[in-house]
C-alpha cells in the first residue's frame, strides 16, 4: 500500500511539462545520429537545467545501421512494389540480388514469448533463393535463412502498413567476434495485401524476384544525456530509470511519451530529493532503433563496476500513456520484483496485471551484470480491445498499430492514461529507493527457478537428471529462508540494513544471470530467444534426437549443471558469511 507521502508525492506529476516535450519532438525525426536526435538531447538537458539539476551529455560512438532504401521487382512483371529495409539488412548498394522465390511457414518454438522468437520451417530448400515469410524481420528467423543458405529474405508484415525494424541478433555495437554475424543477406518487408499476392501466385508457378538495399552502416557520435539524483543516507546505491531517445519517424509513442514521463519524474524527484535515500539515475539513450541497444550496452559497459556493485534495479521506460491502453497485460518484471512489482501496480493503477517473463528486449543491457529489473513496456489494450480495433499484435505504443511506422504521431497520446502511467512509474521508483530493506524476494526467484528446473526434468526424463541441482536448490531455499527470518529486526539500523541491501544484491547478481544469461558476466547475450535457466534449456531437445547427438548434448548439459550448481553454492556461502 502507499503512505501519504507517496501518494501526495505522485499528486505533483502533471501534463504541463511533458505537454512541451511531446510538442516539441512531435516537430523532430529524432533518428540516432541525426541532428534531431541531437536537438532532442539538448532540449532535455536545458529542462533538466530548468528545473536546477545537474546532467551531462555523453558522446558514446555506438554502430549503427541507418535504412535509406529499398526496392523489390518481380521478374518478368512491371510491378512495383511498396518495400522497406530494416537496420542491419546487408547493404547492395546498385546490385540487385535476384533468385527463385520460396516460402517458409513460422511455429513457434518452446518459451516464445511473440513472433520475434518464432522460427522458419523451410517447404523446400533455400540454398541459393529468396525466402519469403510472415511476419517482422526477427533475428531468430533471417539466421534460419542465413544457416541454410538462402540469399535474401521477402518478410509478409502483418497489415497494410510496414513497420521499421532491426533483424540483428548482435546486442549492442558489434565486438571483433561478432563481426561474422552482421550484414549478411539483403531483408526487406511488405505490407500484407502484397506479400499474399506473392504467397499465392507461388501456388500456380515458379515466380523469381530481385531486389537491392541501401543502408548507412558505420561508427557515429551519438548524445546520451544522464543525470543524477543523489540519496542523502546511502548515495552510492541507486536505481536506474532509462529509456531512448532516438525514433522511428516522429516516434511519439515509441518514444517521446516514455522520454516526456522520464523528464516529469526528474522534475518532481529534484523538488523532493531531501526525501529519497538511496539516489535515482536517469538516462536517455540513443541508438536503440537503429543499433540493437547500442546506447544502453555502451552505458552498461562503461559503468560496470558501478553497476555491479551498487546498482538496485534498472527500470525501463517506453510507450507510457498510448491511446487505448486499458490494461497492464503483459507488462514484465523480473521474478524476485513480483511482490513489489504487482503491490505497486494495484495501488496506483487499481487494475489486476498480468505479468510476462521480460523478453531479450527493450534495453534490458544490465542482465549479464545480474541487475534486479522491473517494467519495459507499460501499459497496453486488452486482446478484446485489439481485436475490437481489428489490430494485429505490435509492440510497442500500448498496443497501437502506428507502432514503427510514419503515423506514430500526437494522435496516439492519452493524458489520462500518461498520468497514470507516469504515477506508476515514479511510486514504483520512490519506494524502491526508500525502502530501509530492499523490497526484493529472493525466495520468488528460488521458487521460479524450481518450476522451470521441474519443467526440464520432465522433458528429459530418464536421459538427463537434475537431482543434484534439487538439492543444492532446496539447500539454499533454507537458507534463504533463515536469511530472511532475521533481516525483519534490523529494519531500522542502518549499519545492519547496509550489510544486507549488499548481501541480497551479490546474491541476486548470481541468480539473475543463471536465469537469463548464457554468457559470462558482462558480456552480452545476442537477441535472441532467451528461456528460463538458458543454458539447461537444450534439455527440452534431448528426446528427439538421435543416439549420438544425444551423447553430444548430454556433454554439454553437464558442463551446463556445473555452472548452475556453482552459483547456487556461492549464493548459500554468501549468506553463510553474514553475521546479523
């Protein structure tokens, strides 16, 4: 429940500054590494000043991969079609790359959360043609093409507008090792009346097409403006409010509305610094649209160590206050936030939501250091409303199909909706950094982790076993279980609450990325589909396969329980070696 102070708090957010905001970037093609983008930062960094905060602007040089233009021709027709490239297609330049057209049908694999997860099941081979396949251009299903061998990708978008995209897997600029994996086939998109025209007519003959891309790929300065509330009893711990800058078009939804509610929380925050006693960072980043993140890596990898050692919680900020959006459907936290999570949702919104495992998505660049998450879209319509409107499922601009395309405009805004949403945002923020014991369940995480190791072992039945993971888990749940029973007593003595903000955040460091990372900590996992407890999820293959790739699978799922029982231990000597 909220105290008066939160709720008199949450009563100083108003629409009359991210009013401005919303007008101003509404005049502004904030594409990263554009002037734009640039006048957006300085715009934001003088509110900042207005409203007596310091910031700065950082110039990180972050990899991008900026569309210029695309075109598709059906050989042997004089009909042009409507095409789009997204970031990160291969770059033609004057060649056109032409081949025999075929189609591949989409399944969705286990733990798919949406279609950017889903995979390709080919109809023929692809070696040497273009493929042609529904939906948006996902990383998961340009390296099916690529691994079997096609030569460009034909994606069939879900309406009759194109909607913008990036179909890399690479988080973040590009590291030496990651260069094999970028720019490797041309991609366009088509609306859907064109792309069904081009599935059907492959029914009656052969159909070859022809197609070329431009984009500018390469190193650019981009503004990422940060500013710094300070705690005034432990202000090296803070959370981390964040969201990008840079759009698609003019991107009012996607997202001026989460850069408008970032600004209003700064304001309101510095008139009541005097009370917050850990401190709030707040970020803007660019090239998220067209650098898979590149901002947000940059940052997470520049301040690691501060990261690792005194960060509470990161709290993403995107598509707050869209038309329509009357539920919290689908809205994400991770497993240890639920309580808090779901509390603060209820209190300020009154509305039940329904929560979803965060997707390898939405600047989540923090996972590999084991940072606490919560939130990464806000609010959405309901699957009632959607279908109502007659919408296919976007994502982003709470459910609004303007999403990545030219009509991202002051039409999607919502002043009602965005002040219930800001408030959210803020009380969730507030009270997490005010809290004398950080309101973080580890035993919600141990519980999770229990259910999807239970999963795993079904799947695997007699070929794999996990008894030994059991155990070590059902070790540290009692454990835990003792921590907390303790923790109670020290509520208001400060010296212990330290002591114990930093033994649940080193635990939590090792947790998270058991449960969401397959890489070492601070490196970063592709974006990709990542299950529960990712490196034993291969488990959910072993049965149907063949004798001797399961011997090969075994091997490495061994190494795989190597590294979960390893983190299980550290976290139960973590506890062992605290003296309440």
């Amino acid at each position: 429940m909220l105290t008066l102070e939160e709720k008199s708090i949450l009563e100083e957010i108003s629409f009359e500054e991210p009013k401005m905001l919303l007008y101003k970037f509404n005049n502004l093609i904030r594409q990263s590494g554009s002037e734009d983008e640039r006048k957006a930062a300085y715009y934001i960094g003088e509110r900042l000043a207005g409203f007596g905060m310091d910031y700065e602007i950082l110039w990180p040089e972050i990899y991008l991969s900026t569309p210029v233009k695309a075109e598709l021709k059906i050989i042997g027709q004089n009909e042009e079609i409507n095409v789009k490239t997204p970031s990160y297609s291969m770059s033609t330049g004057d060649k056109w790359v032409d081949g025999e057209l075929i189609y591949a049908s989409s399944y969705r694999p286990p733990y798919a959360t949406d279609e950017f997860e889903y995979k390709l099941r080919f109809e023929s081979d692809p070696k040497g043609k273009i493929v042609i396949c529904d939906g948006i251009p996902s990383p998961d299903k340009v390296n099916d093409i690529i691994s079997n061998k096609g030569v460009a990708a034909i994606f069939v978008q879900s309406g009759e507008r194109i909607h913008e995209g990036i179909c890399t897997s690479v988080w973040g600029s590009p590291g030496y090792e990651d260069l094999a994996n970028i720019n490797r086939i041309p991609v366009v998109s088509v609306n859907k009346p064109d792309g069904k025209r081009l599935i059907e007519s492959l029914k009656e003959n052969k159909v070859r097409a022809a197609l070329r891309t431009l984009l500018d790929d390469g190193w650019k300065k981009c503004p990422l403006v940060l500013t710094k509330i300070l705690g005034c009893e432990s202000p090296e711990k803070f959370i981390l409010l964040h969201g990008h800058i840079d759009s698609w078009h003019k991107g009012i939804g996607d997202n001026a509305l989460g850069n408008a509610t970032m600004l209003e929380i700064a304001r309101v925050l510095q008139n009541n610094r005097s009370k917050l006693k850990k401190s709030v960072w707040i970020a803007w980043w660019p090239g998220h649209s067209t650098g898979r993140y590149a901002g947000s890596t940059w940052f997470a990898d520049q301040f690691a160590m501060e990261f690792h050692d005194n960060c509470i919680a990161q709290v993403n900020c995107k598509s707050t206050g869209c038309v329509n959006a009357n539920t919290y459907d689908g809205i994400m936290w991770t497993e240890e936030m639920d309580d808090f999570c779901r509390q603060i949702v209820v209190s300020v919104t009154g509305i039940e939501p329904k929560w979803t495992r965060p997707h390898r998505a939405g600047d989540y660049s923090f996972n590999n250091i084991g940072i606490s998450s919560f939130f990464m879209l806000s609010s959405t319509m309901s699957r009632e409303k959607m279908e109502k409107l007659g919408y296919y499922e976007v994502y982003g601009c709470g459910g609004n199909i303007e999403w990545h395309t030219e009509n991202d405009d002051m039409s999607i805004v919502d002043e009602k909706i965005f002040l219930r949403d800001t408030k959210l945002y803020l009380a969730g923020i507030y009270k997490m950094v005010n809290e004398p014991l950080l309101p973080v369940n580890i035993k919600k995480l141990l519980e999770s982790m229990r259910s999807y190791l239970h999963e795993y072992q079904t799947a695997a039945g007699d070929s794999f076993d996990f008894g030994i993971v059991f155990d070590e888990l059902r070790n540290l749940e009692l454990s835990v279980e003792e921590f907390y029973d303790k923790v109670g007593e020290y509520r208001n003595d400060s010296q212990k609450s330290d002591m114990i903000c930093n033994t649940i955040l080193r635990i939590v460091r090792k947790l998270i990325r058991i449960n969401y990372t397959s890489r070492q900590e601070f490196r970063h996992d592709p974006a990709a589909m990542m299950p529960p407890i990712p490196d034993l999820a291969p488990v959910l293959m072993l049965n149907s396969m063949s004798n001797t790739d399961q011997k090969f699978l075994v091997t490495q799922l061994v190494r795989a329980r190597n590294r979960v029982l390893h983190a299980l231990k550290e976290c139960r000597q973590i506890i062992m070696d605290v003296s309440l």
